[in-house]
C-alpha cells in the first residue's frame, strides 16, 4: 500500500469516528457520575462536572431490602437458565455439528425460530399457565421460561463453535480407542472451550437483560433487578436521580463484566471465516 | 471412521423435546386463550371463537399500534445499517490496527447494557431541563426547551435513537471485521484504476459482503421486533399513542388498563403470524 499524503477528508472521517466512540461511552460515563452527586448537583440548567461526590445514593440502593431481593432472584434465575442451558444446548448442538442428519437443517431452523416469537406471545399463556399451576412469581416458573431462551441461543452459538474443531483431532481420538462419549468430554469440549464461553456468557446477558417476561411473570416475590429498577423510575420525581442513576449503574455492571470475553468471541468468530 | 453410536439420539431427543414442550404449550395456548374472553378480575371464561380478532379489527388504536411498529421497525433497521456500515468502512479507512480494537471495544458497550438501563441513561440525557442531551440545544437557544420524549412528531425517533445507539455501534464493529476478511486483491486492483475511496467500497468491498449485509439486517429485522423495554422505560407509548407499539398495546389491554388478557392475546397471536411468516419466508430467501 502506498502512503496517503493528509487529507482533509480523512481528518472529517477521524473526526468522526471519534466523536462516535465518545457518544458510545459518555453517557454511560455521566450516568456513573450523577450516581456519585448529591440531588443538588443533577437538577441544574447547566450540567456539572464538578461536584462533591457522596456514596449516599450507593448505600441507598444496596441498603434497599427490594434491590437486594431483585438482585438475588436474578442471579439465581439466570445462573440456573444459563446452566440448563449448557447441559441441554451444548451435546444438542455438538450431534447437531458432528452427526450430521437430514434433519439437521430444519433442526437449526427449528431454534433460530424460536427467536422470532414475539415475547408477549410467549409471557401471556405462560402467566396463566403459572397462575393455574401455582407456580405464577416464582423463581421455577422464570427459571424453566427463561430456559427456552438459553437453551436455544447457546446451541445457535455452540454448533459453529464444535464446527470448528479440527476433524482430525477427534478422528485420531477415535483411533486411539475413544469411545463417542469420551471424544465429546475430553477432546470436543475442551478443544472448543473458548469460543463456548463466548457463547454462554452471550446468553447469560441475555436473560439478565431480560425484561418483558420478567415483568409479567412476576408480582412480588420473583420481581428481577431490570424490574425493580424500572419501579424506582416510576415514584417520579420523588426519588433523587442519583439513587436512579446508582441502579442503573448496578444493574449494568454485571453485563459490561463480560465485555472481555464477548469481544474475544466476536474475534474467533471472524478468524474462523477468514481461514 | 466414526462407529455408528447412541450419541446423536441421547444427545439431541431430550433437549428437542423439551425446546417443543417449552416452545409450543405457550404457543398453543395463546390461541386457545385468545379464542375465549378471560380477563384478569374475573375467573369464569366462555368461548368467544373469532371475535376478539374481529373487535381488533376495528380497533383504531389496534391499527395505529401496527403502523407504529411498522414505522419503527423500517426507522431502526435502516438506520442501524447506515450508522453500521458508515462507521465500519471509516474504520476500516482511517483507523490504524490498535485505534481499530480500542472503538471495537467502545462500540460494543451500548448493546450490552440491559435495555432497562439504555433506556435510563437516554431518558435522563433527553430531560428538557436537566437532560445532557438537550444542554445543546438549551446553550445554543439561550434556554429553550426542546423536549424530544414528549412530542408526537419526536418521541418515537428519540427512542429509536437509542436502539441504534445500541445496535448501530456494535454492528459496526462486524462491519469492520467483515471487511477485514476480504482479500485484497480487489481493493488493489481498483486502486490501480484510480477509483475514489468510498466508489472502492460502493462498487467492490460491500457487493462482495451483500450476504454477511444481508444476515446482519435479519438479525436486526428480529431484535427489532423487541422493542418493548425502551419503550415501556422511555415513554410508556406516549405522549398520546404515539410510540404505543404493537407489545405495548397488548401489555397494556392486558395488564395495566382493563386486564383482557384473551384480548391481548388475541393480538399476541396475529404478532406471532405474522413474524413467523415474514421470517420464515425472509430466511428461506437468505439461505438460497
């Protein structure tokens, strides 16, 4: 490639680019902020950079028996969801990559579908399905919901990822005296340990992010953190906007603590494609 | 050789079978339920058969919910492909290797945020008065107030503003990745012929990824469809029914107004028709 000689159209293009990459974190960047400000200091006319900063609104939220209660109920209904998800989605989807069927295509449809249902047709039945049963605001009844969710995305993610296993190595497993079920535990899944990650940390986010079903499955008791958060907002003015903005930072945290690993997996994906 | 083995079978039956069981009892029973007239208060039901679907017709605020989901939808999808692709190709011009994985990291941010929390970042930046958003326009105007969420003719693309901030920003960072596994050959060539910039990647670079471009639009075509978050956060389908999508009329039938839950279904049901057969129809199109 020869050299560019400067431009001002690639200096517009700089310009940009960077003036993208601010928008994408900043307001992420003044959220955190006014969760750090006393109410004084959110309710100008002209937005303060400088500002004694207190761990009031902080404590607030961490103190609040109904965030703590949201906090709990959605760890454990997505931690479940995710690890039903990896026990039922990954073998799924390795016979679906190495044992290839007629069926195989319409399998693959048949998940990816599943995708296309719109949420409120699903949270509608299901809520007087969980009315009927008993099991309506209870953590099983999200948990086997949100289920439907991991399942699908993990073994959507996971087929390509066993794919791209190199052949030969578990062809010289079954060589050696391998069993198929060995082959699965100790070459496959270890093989394609990395790009699975990718894909179970994309469904964690998922559900966590999760927020329709959530609201309508739930009434008290199995309320989630997206709801809870959502709640605040709805006191109005009456809550000081730095205890909101401190839930929506909590909220967000645990999603943004997957940023390594997702980015990781989008690389593989695309390395896989060029090669 | 692979022996035959009971693997694909123990493997594959039990999770298919419990993906049907999950998948299909709320599927069936939303149109069972959308053919009776149960509400929330009260616990009796009858059969109505199809005039929960008839009333729907004629229900004006049914019909604005559809234009509105169908104007959002074109107003998401099209603009995060713009947003996408333009920052993509400027990317993959102007930003040297290690600038490259610093934005690839800044861009997917947005799209892992619960859009719970999007939505309050964005409604609190939007504030008229106190907004980071709108200090802008307040600086320029000496003080006007430009409320963008509570004006008809704003509202749905300050919320749809969000959703490509989330989805424009990350898809732009597999634009670039698209890019990057072109050979270079072409580029190279059309370079010897003195083709401009942006003719280079109008005429050879995005006609060679026109079905990557294609997927990608798919995909956004079905997240799309999930708008209920930002919208329920952001203005709750106001001001008046101006943002009131097709989800959050049925959330609101069924849940906050008058509890007819057979006829949110109802509404529920033709959704679901409908995005099966449009999507069903639009894959079979990008497979072939």
């Amino acid at each position: 490639m020869r050299p560019y000689p400067i431009r001002p159209g690639r200096l517009i293009a700089k310009a940009i680019l960077a003036l993208a990459g601010f928008l994408a974190v900043f307001p992420l960047v003044w959220t955190a902020l006014n969760a750090l400000k006393n109410n004084v200091d959110i309710i100008t006319r002209v937005p303060r950079l400088v500002f004694t900063p207190t761990l009031a609104n902080i404590s607030y939220i961490l103190g609040r028996d109904s965030v703590l209660t949201g906090l709990y109920n959605s760890v454990v209904a997505c931690g479940s969801a995710v690890l039903i998800g990896v026990a039922l989605g990954l073998p799924a989807a390795y016979a679906v990559a190495r044992y290839p069927n007629r069926f195989a295509g319409d399998i693959q449809f048949f998940v990816l579908s599943l995708r296309f249902l719109p949420p409120v047709a699903v949270a509608i039945p299901l809520m007087v399905i969980w009315l009927q049963v008993g099991l309506y605001d209870t953590l099983p009844a999200l948990i086997v919901t949100y289920s439907l969710l991991t399942i699908s995305v993990i073994m959507w993610l996971a087929i390509p990822a066993f794919q791209g296993v190199p052949k030969e190595v578990e062809e010289a497993a079954f060589v050696d005296g391998y069993g198929a079920y060995p082959v699965f535990w100790r070459i496959a899944l270890p093989v394609a340990a990395r790009s699975l990650a990718g894909a179970i940390a994309f469904s964690f986010v998922l559900v966590w992010n999760e927020f329709l079903i959530a609201l309508m499955l739930s009434s008290s008791n199995a309320k989630t953190l997206p709801i809870v958060a959502s709640e605040l907002s709805q006191q109005g003015m009456n809550v000081p906007w730095g205890i909101l903005n401190a839930s929506v930072v909590l909220l967000s945290l645990p999603p943004l603590l997957f940023l390594g690993v997702l980015s990781g997996f989008l690389n593989s994906v695309f390395r896989q494609k060029k090669t | 050789m692979r022996r035959r083995s009971s693997l694909p079978v123990t493997f594959l039956v039990p999770t298919l079978a419990i993906l049907l069981v999950l998948s299909m009892v709320p599927t069936l029973y939303a149109i069972v339920i959308a053919l009776q007239n149960r509400e929330l208060s009260a616990p009796g039901y009858t059969w109505v058969w199809f005039s929960n679907f008839a009333d729907l017709f004629v229900d004006r605020r049914f019909l604005n919910a559809v234009w509105v989901s169908v104007k959002w939808e074109i107003v998401t999808v099209v603009a995060t492909m713009v947003v996408a692709i333009g920052l993509g190709v400027l990317m993959f011009e102007v930003a040297a290797p290690r600038l490259r994985n610093i934005y690839c990291l800044l861009f997917i941010i947005p799209v892992l945020l619960p859009r719970v929390s999007a939505a309050f970042v964005w409604k609190f930046a939007y504030h008229p008065l106190y907004g980071i958003a709108t200090y802008p326009y307040r600086l320029i105007t000496g003080g006007l107030i430009f409320d963008p969420l509570s004006k008809a003719s704003t509202a749905l693309f300050a919320v749809a503003s969000v959703d490509v901030w989330q989805w424009g920003l990350f898809f732009a960072v597999i634009v670039l990745k698209l890019l990057e596994t072109l050979p270079p050959q072409p580029i190279e060539a059309a370079r010897l012929d003195h083709a401009k910039r942006w003719q280079i990647h109008a005429y050879v670079t995005l006609p060679m990824l026109k079905a990557p471009l294609i997927s990608l639009m798919f995909v956004k075509m079905i997240e799309s469809l999930r708008s209920f978050d930002l919208i329920y956060v952001m203005t709750r389908g106001g001001p008046g029914v101006a943002t009131e999508t097709l989800d959050m009329y049925a959330f609101s039938q069924g849940f906050i107004e008058s509890g007819k839950v057979s006829y949110a279904s109802a509404m529920a049901v033709l959704m679901m028709i409908a995005t099966v057969i449009t999507f069903t129809f639009l894959w079979k199109r990008v497979q072939a």
